[in-house]
C-alpha cells in the first residue's frame, strides 16, 4: 500500500521554496544636504532682461538685481531703459528685438557689456495684446501680433539659447499668457502666439537640454501693470478680484516673483514647462452653477 506524497516539515510552506523578500529594514539618508538659500541667489551672474522697461520688466530687474544678478536692461524705449537701468544699478540697452539683426547684435554684445561676464540667463518679457474681433483683423494685425510675441521669442532662442549653450547653459525664461490655454474674446492673434510660443519653449528645452540650456516660461492671467489699470479700472480690478479664488488680482511683482524662480538654480531641475499664475481662476468649475450653489 503506498504511502502518499511526503509531509512538509513542520513549519515550512507547502511546495518549492521561494526567494526572501526585499529588506525592508530602514536604510539612512546620506545624500548632501544644499545650501537652499543659497540657491536662491544669483550673485556674479549676467542676466540679459528683455522688455525692462515697464510693469513686470520693471519689476523683474529690481527681483534680478536684489538678488545679486548684473541685468542687461533691455527695451525698444531708450528712455525707459535708462530709468530701469537707473534703478537696479543695471546697464541700459535699447532694441527692437522683433529684427533678427538686432536680436544677433544684442547676444553678440551682452559679454562686454555685462563686464566680461558671459550671459548667465536671458528672461523675455516682450509681448502686447491688441483687441480686435476676428471678422475685423487684418493681415498687418495678425502679422504685427505674431511678431512681437512669436517671431521675436524663436530669435531669442536662437541667438540668446546659443549664448547661454556657449557659456555652458542656463536658464532662458518667457512670459506667455493664460489667452494661450483658452478661449478669450478679441485675443484670437494674441491668443494663438502664446500658444505657439508655450509649444516653442517645449521643443526648444528638448534641443538645447543636452547643452544645459533650461528653457520656461510664466503665463499670468489678468495683471494689474500700468496698461491694465488704465483699461480696466476700479471697477475691473474689483470684478476680476472676486473672480479669483485667492480673491485679489495679480501685481507686477507676483509675476516677477516667478520669473526670478525660473530664472534661479532652485529650479535646476525644470525645463520645457510653464508655469500659470492665475490666482487659481484656471482650475475653477468653469460653470456658474453647481448643486444650487455658485
């Protein structure tokens, strides 16, 4: 009479064995600990800031300056180049960066410029919208608003990402716009540069990555700028205050505050993306009404 298949020891699984598990014992951290507020500075570093001369142009060269940043203050308005530069003990310069010509000549100065510094960032703030229904624009408007915010951002990566490849990389930050990720009435030209160029700042982080060139950009929704206030005044601010959730509209230094991020090695490790300051209007329930509640 057999006698059957042999009994597993006592205390062992039934079957073949099986491999020990992961060590889940606790391993230490080890890793360097950075100084963090140290990478917050920029100190001895050339950073070249188109559009310095008014509303977050302004307010960026004092948040570049104050942080020890030399800045390259650069706009198509000499005189308001000169009082930026004035201000943050930066160096005036006066361009129309819309001319290739002037863009390359630009670059090819910002070293001597800059006192022998090379370019150690470029942030871009060029960029206007102009109203206009679509069944009423034109050609010269269609073409004038794709210069200014396209056109003008793909030579600044041509000649100012070639600059910072050659100094061995940094960070190239744009201010895109929130008309870029929807719908806004009278913004269609101005609305499809910005997207365009949130679609330029990913392909260009991808091509000069490998080459330490991080490239980003900011999109704000409404800023109170000068130019804003004047259009929209008391009762805009008021309207667009309570639309947000943080309930305040946007200053120039919120946006600054941003691009100086961006623009730091703090984030060392970003590129390709953008960044919305909104306010949290963008993620809000885009219907007015849910459950009898607003």
């Amino acid at each position: 009479m057999s006698a059957g298949p042999p009994r597993a020891a006592a205390g062992t699984p039934e079957g073949p064995e099986t491999p020990e598990g992961p060590d889940t014992s606790p391993v230490p951290d080890t890793s360097p600990v950075p100084d963090y507020a140290a990478g917050r500075r920029l100190d001895g570093r050339g950073l070249v800031l188109l559009g310095a001369g008014n509303g977050i142009g302004r307010q960026t060269a004092h948040a570049l300056a104050a942080g020890g940043a030399r800045v390259l203050c650069v706009d198509v308005d000499p005189e308001r180049a000169r009082a930026v530069a004035a201000e943050t003990g930066g160096i005036p310069y006066t361009a129309d960066v819309t001319r290739r010509e002037s863009v390359r000549e630009l670059f090819a100065k910002a070293p001597e410029l800059l006192g022998g510094r090379p370019v150690g960032g470029v942030v871009d703030i060029v960029g206007m919208a102009r109203y206009a229904a679509l069944p009423e624009l034109d050609d010269a408007g269609w073409e004038w608003q794709f210069d200014l915010v396209l056109r003008h951002a793909w030579l600044t990566v041509q000649y100012g990402g070639e600059a910072l490849a050659a100094a061995g990389g940094g960070p190239l930050v744009f201010v895109s716009s929130v008309s870029g990720l929807t719908g806004a009435p009278l913004h269609a030209a101005y609305g499809a540069a910005k997207a365009g160029l949130m679609s330029l700042v990913r392909s260009a982080a991808v091509e000069l990555g490998p080459r330490g060139v991080r490239i980003n950009a900011v999109a704000p929704g409404v800023v109170w700028t000068p130019r804003v206030a004047a259009l929209l005044g008391a009762e805009g601010r008021r309207l667009n205050a309570e639309n947000a959730p943080l309930g305040r509209v946007a200053e120039t230094a919120d946006i600054a505050a941003a691009l100086y991020f961006l623009a730091s090695p703090q984030s060392s490790y970003i590129t390709g993306q953008t960044l919305v300051v909104d306010g949290g209007v963008g993620v809000k329930f885009p219907y007015p009404t849910i459950g009898g509640e607003r």
